[in-house]
C-alpha cells in the first residue's frame, strides 16, 4: 500500500494523515471522502462516500468526481463554478468551495475541501505512482437544501448558493454578524442556521424584536431588572441576554434600537459586561450577537440616528440577503417547498401560475410568496393551483412590478401607480426619506398616496 504525507496539513488533519495507504486513510474520516488524481478521476473512496454518492451499488473508483457529485461529463469550474481540486493544484495548498452536490437523498448544500498529498518518505514509487493525488473531504449542510423537501433554507440560485457559502464560513467563527435584507427575505430563518452551523448550536437561541417592545421596556427586556429597581418591578427579573448565555443572541430591527440602549448594547459588546437595571453588580455575558436590519443602517449614521462605533461593532461581517426579484431561479423551488410544508397532500401548479408566480416582484420578497400560496391553496380547494387562485398577481395594484418588472406596456400613469406601491413596499415606514428619494415634497407624496388608495380600493397597500 502506499505510504501518504499531506502538504500542507491544517493541525487537526496533520494528526491522522501520515504514512498510510489510501483505504486506511480515508476509513481515518467519518465524512465522505475521496482520493482523487490531477485527472479528477477516483482513486479511492471511503464508505461514507459510497453511501452517501453511491450509485445503486455501482463503484465509485474509477469514475470522476464531477460525474458523481455534479452529474456532469465536465468539471464543475465548466459551470461557472469554483474548482478546489485547480485551485489546490495551481496554488500547492488546501483550497474550499461552496457546492450544489446530488446525494443519494437528493441535492444537498456540501462544503468541499481539497488537499494535495504527496508519498511519505520513505515511499520510493515509479514516476506513474508519484503523480499527484489529492485528498477531498465533503461536510454536507445540516441547515437546508435545495429540495423541495428541506425544512430549512431553500434556494439554489447562484445569489442564493454565494448567501449560503458566505454563512457557511462565518459560523464556526464566534464573529458578530450583521444580516442585511429586506422584509420576508428570511433574515430570521439565517441567522438561526448560523447558530445552528456554530459550535453554539445546542445552546439557546434566543431572537428579540427590537421594533416590538416599547421603548421604556427594551433595556429590562434586554439586561433584565432587579426587584424594585421600578414601579412594578416586583421581582429580580432575568433579561435575554442572561437568556442566551452560551448561545445567540439575535437582534432583529436593530435601527430601531433607541439611543440610549444602543450605548449600553456598545457597552456590552466592547466589555462584555452588562448590569440589570436598578442593578450594581456587573454581569459577565457570553452571547454571539447577530443583528438585522432592512434600513441602510449607514445613512442612519450619517442621519445621527444610529451611533457610529455602535455600527462597526455590529458590522464586523456583513451578510446580504439577495430580495427574491434578484432570484427568480429559487421561484419554482420555493413554490414546492412553501406549498408541501403547507399541505400534505401533493399540490401542483399549472403552467400560467408558475408563469405569473415567477413574473412577480415581491415586495414582500418569501413571506409574501407565502402568503400568496397559502390564500392560493385555500381558493383551489386542495387541487391544482391555476391564475384563478392567484388574484393578486392578476389584478394588478396590489402586485406592483418593479420597474424592471413592468410585464407588459402600461400608460406612464399607471407605471407611476406601479412604481409608487412597489417603493412604499420598501421604505414605506419612513415617508420624510422616501419623499427625498423620490424628489417630490411629503405633501405630494401624500397625496399620491391618497391617490393610490382611492383607486385601489381598501386593500392597497
Ligand atoms: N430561503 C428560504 N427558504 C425557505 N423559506 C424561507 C426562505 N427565506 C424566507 N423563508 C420563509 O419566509 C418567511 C419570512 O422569513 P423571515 O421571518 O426569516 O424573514 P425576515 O427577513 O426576518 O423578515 P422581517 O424582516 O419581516 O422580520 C418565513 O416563513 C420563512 O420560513
């Protein structure tokens, strides 16, 4: 058998790769692993690669590894794709990439790294055995999938695939987060698989509104009181911060966080010591902090509604949420998710309504999707959904375009209506800035509202 030596080796790697052969090496991994030449072809293959890419009991060796994991004749740099085994290759280290891979289960988010090995030394081969060889490990992703039957996370896009990677590689580390994207793009449903990827995960989870609790409350909410520290306050109350120890704390709506709890937030993240309110003692917390926002927490800043050094704490590595309009790919795929979590019984869709579906522009972006099949399914009694269950998307107003979007040729009026109701979707909560924005006085955009409203009937938005 032949004696292996990796080069580079990460530590822990370094502990069990040293003057094996193939098999006993690879049998060292409980993931699924492969050996594989600079041709890309397999050398070698432990079983948990043959269990989890096996084909019906086929062997894997001898095949390539983009035929197995992408099904694909080519490799999967081809597609657009990062290649680990050239970059391992051109660069002589270990080299990762974020991949769609097809499983015996079905596709699966997978984290792949390659790392080159070369004969141990005492090894004294022919020059066909020292070719170069390379070690591929694979960790599938626990927190979704790009199936229609994964609970958590659903996309496949490539907006969506760079999102996933992105947080993939951010959540081992104990790194402040900051999650930024528009409603319903599933901020909350990230930053749980973040704390679901992280070495927290069986500690608590813990997610706080900062736009649902009313001013005066959020500093107890937050750090807790002590008994009598106000009127009311009849008992030692613990806060979510305590609430999280060990684990995550997720703060969502962070802009609407008022100035004064945002120094003691700064206190804590720069201290890590907090004290309940009316309390002296000082409390020592141990949080990961993720954050979100919809609001362009910058111009907040600039606004001096939002403390500066408060916005580089939080910001130390900030995560885009692509709006689902940028990822109109994931439309299909999130249709058969949302609609199999939402009945037991297998829904189809008929052509017109996917084309209406995908045609959308969501304002609301996944929630809203939601919320259109939900009605939908209702309205098509359990059977296949058609145009006739999906009146929003067919009656127009309540389901503005964006001016992208515009589906077919409208007067300039009716643009203007379409325009209007997709940009109250965005910054609707803050009509002074949108006003700005869309260079007309706040009068006039309150008319225009008014406008909108008449004709639209009660429902608008
Ligand atoms: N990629 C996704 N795959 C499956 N479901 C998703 C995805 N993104 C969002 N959802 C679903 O959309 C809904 C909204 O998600 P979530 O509450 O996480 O969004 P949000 O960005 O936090 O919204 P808000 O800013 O309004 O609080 C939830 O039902 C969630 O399960």
């Amino acid at each position: 058998m032949r004696p292996l030596r990796p080069v580079p080796l990460s530590a822990p790697l370094a502990l069990s790769l040293h003057e094996l052969g193939f098999d006993e090496l690879l049998e060292g991994f409980s993931e699924p692993c492969v050996i594989i030449g600079d041709d890309y072809r397999i050398l070698a293959a432990n079983r948990a690669y043959r269990e989890t890419y096996g084909l019906g009991g086929k062997d894997v060796v001898g095949k390539t590894c983009h035929e197995i994991s992408h099904h694909s004749s080519v490799p999967c740099d081809r597609h657009g794709e990062a290649c680990p085994l050239l970059e391992a290759r051109e660069a002589g280290h270990s080299a990762r990439a974020f991949h769609i891979h097809h499983s015996a289960d079905g596709r699966v988010f997978a984290s792949v790294e390659v790392i080159p090995v070369v004969p141990g030394p005492g090894h004294s081969g022919t020059n066909a055995e020292e070719a170069p060889v390379y070690l591929e490990r694979i960790i599938s992703s626990p927190a979704g999938r790009p199936d229609p039957r994964s609970e958590g996370l659903v996309g496949e896009s490539p907006a969506f695939v760079r999102m996933m990677a992105t947080i993939h590689k951010v959540a081992p580390q104990n790194a402040t987060v900051l999650l930024h994207g528009e409603t319903g793009t599933g901020k909350e449903l990230v930053s749980l698989a973040i704390h679901k990827l992280s070495p927290r995960a069986d500690r608590p989870f813990v997610a706080v509104d900062c736009s649902g609790l009313p001013e005066n409350l959020i500093e107890s909410e937050l750090f807790g009181h002590e008994k009598g520290a106000f009127t009311g306050a009849h008992t030692r109350k613990t806060g979510l911060v305590e609430a999280a120890t060990g684990g995550t704390l997720f703060l969502d709506e962070i802009g609407e966080l008022p100035l004064p709890v945002q120094a003691k937030l700064l206190r804590l993240l720069e201290t890590n010591v907090f004290r309940r309110v009316g309390g002296i003692e000082p409390l020592h917390a141990n949080i990961r902090l993720i954050s979100a926002t919809h609001r362009n927490l910058l111009a907040m800043v600039q606004a001096g509604s939002f403390r500066q050094d408060l916005f580089y704490r939080l910001n130390i590595f900030p995560v885009e949420l692509p709006p689902l309009r940028e990822r109109r790919e994931d439309i299909p795929l999130l249709v058969s998710s949302i609609l199999s979590r939402l009945s037991a019984a297998r829904i189809s869709v008929s052509r017109e309504a996917l084309a209406l579906l995908k045609r959308h522009s969501y304002p609301g972006n996944v929630r809203e999707l939601r919320n259109i099949l939900e009605r939908a399914l209702i309205l098509s009694d359990g059977h296949e959904i058609t145009p006739d269950h999906l009146p929003d998307l067919v009656d127009g107003l309540s389901s503005p375009a964006t001016p992208s979007g515009v589906p077919r040729l409208v007067s300039l009026e009716e643009a203007e209506r379409q325009y209007l109701s997709w940009a109250l979707a965005q910054k609707g909560d803050d009509l002074p800035e949108l006003a700005k924005i869309l260079g007309v006085s706040l009068r006039t955009l309150y008319r225009k509202i008014a406008d909108l409203r008449d004709l639209s009937g009660p429902s608008a938005t």
